[in-house]
C-alpha cells in the first residue's frame, strides 16, 4: 500500500479541478473555449503532481501505473495499492463535484426542461464521465467507437511517451525536477486541444470511471454511458491501457537505446 495516500489525493485534486471546470462551462457558460478548459485540466494535474509526487510516484492515472510496470520502472506488487488509491480519488471526487453543483444542476435541467437519466441529460452528465463524441460538438463530429478508441489510445499514448522522456535521466533535454510536472501538465493540455473534440480527451480510466459512477448512482443512470454496446469500457478503460503500454514498449525499446547511442558517442556534447 505504499504511495496510497498521495495516488488517493493526487488523483482526487486533478478530477476535482478538472470535473468542476467542465461543470462551469455548462452550467455557466464559462470556460467557453477549449483553450481554456485544457490549461485548467493541465494545472490540475500540475498541481496535484506538485502535492504529491513526494509520498508517491505521483502516476494518478491507471494506464501510467500500467505503464509503469510493463516499463519494468515500478514493482508489480505496488500496482493494486496504486490502482484502487486512484480510483477511490477520482470517486470522492466525484461525490465532492455533485455535492457542490447539485442545485445549480437541477436549476439547469429545470430551466433547460432536461429530464435526469434521459438521452437529453447527457448535457450534464458530461461534467462527470466522457461521451463520443463529445455533446458540445456533436454537431459538427462523428465519432464512431473504433475512431474514439483510436483517439483515445493515441492521446495516451502521447501523454504516456512524454512523461517517460521528461522523466528520464538518459534523457540529456529533460527538464529539471522541479519543472517537469509543469511540462507533464503542459501535455495533457496539448493532447485535449485537439482531442477533446473527439472524445473530451479522458486519458485516465480512473478520472472517467469515477465520476461516472458518481453520475451513475445520483440518478442518471444508463444516461451516463455513452452507448449500448459497452464503448465507454474500450474508448475510456481499455483504450488508455493499451495506448499506455504501447508507448511504454515504443519508449524502452526504440526510444531509449537511441538515446542512450546518442549519449554514449557524445553526440549531445
């Protein structure tokens, strides 16, 4: 169980800052470009690394944890304490969210005749789990499964790669210590720019998983599931996973030795 408590509140303070700032946007209006939304889920994970990442790996996300472990870079015994820490913050969090919105959200679905657990409640129940495509644009976006499982993949995969090169001492470019849960927040903001479109750019099965079920039970129901064939299991579990590991594999095997080639024949000199 090591590392639990700051998984457990890294987790819960980056689904927190994340969630609300989409809950303002719809219910507010604010936040109304995806400029805006990225930066605040970029400093949520920055800060929340910055919290942590002394009393634990600060990975706050399964398919990193995943990752991690496949990357021989964490001890396996370590993956269920981490796992069930990062689910249960992204859960709290997700009670918090819904105990500090709950009446501006049913002054919402009251003013906007949304009834709570029909398809027309997908408006609100996006501020809590991702939907393809996404509600705010679905207008203009047509997102079949495999194309969101495949944006969803390849968005982890981004994160999962940049965060092995900035945290990787063979790496000569990486920044200092103390800069590098910026640049690792940077990057979750760069991916949801232009993933977020597609799928809102869940990347973290724990931050989608959590205050989905949260939605789940506080009345939306079958409304918080994006589809009836079971897709929000592979575009927001599986497909961070797999896109995790796969970056992992690309790092250790292709990356890395070419760094490391680099280094040893004085190249970066």
């Amino acid at each position: 169980m090591k590392g639990f408590l700051g998984e457990f509140l890294g987790t819960f303070i980056l689904t927190l800052f994340g969630c609300s700032c989409v809950a303002v946007a719809v219910l507010f209006g604010e936040y109304s470009s995806i400029f805006q939304v990225g930066i605040v889920w970029g400093l949520g994970v920055t800060l929340a690394i910055f919290l942590t990442r002394n009393i634990c790996c600060a990975h706050l996300n399964p398919a990193v944890t995943v990752s991690m472990v496949l990357a021989g870079r964490m001890k396996p015994s370590m993956m269920p304490g981490y796992l069930a820490a990062q689910f249960l913050g992204a859960i709290l969090a997700g009670f918090v969210l819904y105990g500090l919105f709950s009446a501006s959200i049913a002054t919402y679905e009251s003013a906007h005749e949304i009834v709570r657990g029909t398809a027309a409640s997908v408006d609100t129940a996006r501020m809590f789990g991702e939907f393809y495509p996404n509600p705010g644009d679905a207008e203009v976006s047509t997102v079949s499964l495999p194309l969101a499982f495949a944006a969803e993949a390849f968005g982890t995969f981004l994160l999962v790669m940049f965060i092995f090169a900035l945290t990787e001492d063979c790496n000569v470019g990486r920044p200092s210590e103390t800069m590098q849960p910026m640049f690792i927040g940077l990057t979750v903001s760069s991916i949801i720019f232009f993933i977020a479109p597609l799928t809102q750019a869940g990347l973290n099965p724990a931050r989608d998983a959590g205050p989905r079920l949260v939605a789940y039970l506080m009345g939306w129901g079958n409304a918080a599931l994006p589809d009836a064939v079971g897709g929000w299991l592979w575009v927001y579990i599986l497909a961070p996973v797999v896109g995790g590991c796969l970056a992992a594999m690309f790092f250790k095997y292709v990356v890395e030795p070419e760094m490391k080639r680099h280094n040893s024949c004085g190249c970066n000199n």
